[in-house]
C-alpha cells in the first residue's frame, strides 16, 4: 500500500506536468526563402500582428512590414536591412512583446531564430 507522502508526491508531479504542457508555444522567428539584403521576410510559429522592427542603431520602429494569410511579415527596402533586428508584435489575444536583437545582422533564408516568449 503506498503511503501518503507517496501519493502526495504523485499528485505533485502529474499537477505540474499539467501544468507545463498547458503553457503556450515559445515564439519562433523563421527567415523566409525570398529573403535578401534589401527583403526580409519573416514567418511566425503562432499568430500575431502589428509587426514591427527597429533595425541596428535606428531611432523608430518600421511599421512598413506587410502580412500575408500564412504568419509571413515581409519588408521591402531600398537600402540594406541593418542588424541586429528587433521586432515589436501585438498578439492576437491581446498585448505587446518586444525581442530585442532577435534577428542578426547575418540574417539567412532559412534561418530559424527561438525567443523566450510564451504565446
């Protein structure tokens, strides 16, 4: 017969194993394939909006990124995207988020950049 510390313990365990399989999916940043010095094109694991970013050494945040139906956020520039690159996104259930000099300056297609957010 097992004792009550033991189930104690058991209830411990499966309570918090709940609990971490119910939080929400960490943010991952995907650089898309049309890519390029002058075309960012970055794609999201979950959903979000107001995509903004703030390239290396600017004062303001680039509000000129553009969604597509599939978590796609692309920028076009005239001149070179400079990084590190911070992005700035409202989540669709609600709130703000910032990642700070998430995307380096050596940006690839291809290149899938992890953040510590929830959503």
């Amino acid at each position: 017969m097992a004792s009550s510390s033991s189930f104690l313990l058991g209830a411990t365990v499966v309570a918090t194993l709940l609990a971490v399989g119910s939080c929400g999916s960490a943010l991952t940043l995907t650089i898309g394939e049309g890519s390029s010095p002058t075309r960012l094109e970055i794609v999201t694991n979950v959903a979000i909006s107001e995509v903004s970013i703030k390239e290396k050494g600017a004062m303001d945040w680039s509000d000129d990124l553009k969604e597509s139906p599939t978590n796609t956020w692309t920028l076009k520039s005239k001149e070179p995207i400079k990084g590190p690159i911070s992005v700035r996104f409202a989540v669709k259930n609600g709130g703000y988020r910032v990642v700070d000099d998430v995307i380096p300056a050596s940006f690839k297609p291809g290149s899938v950049y992890s953040t510590r957010i929830q959503i």
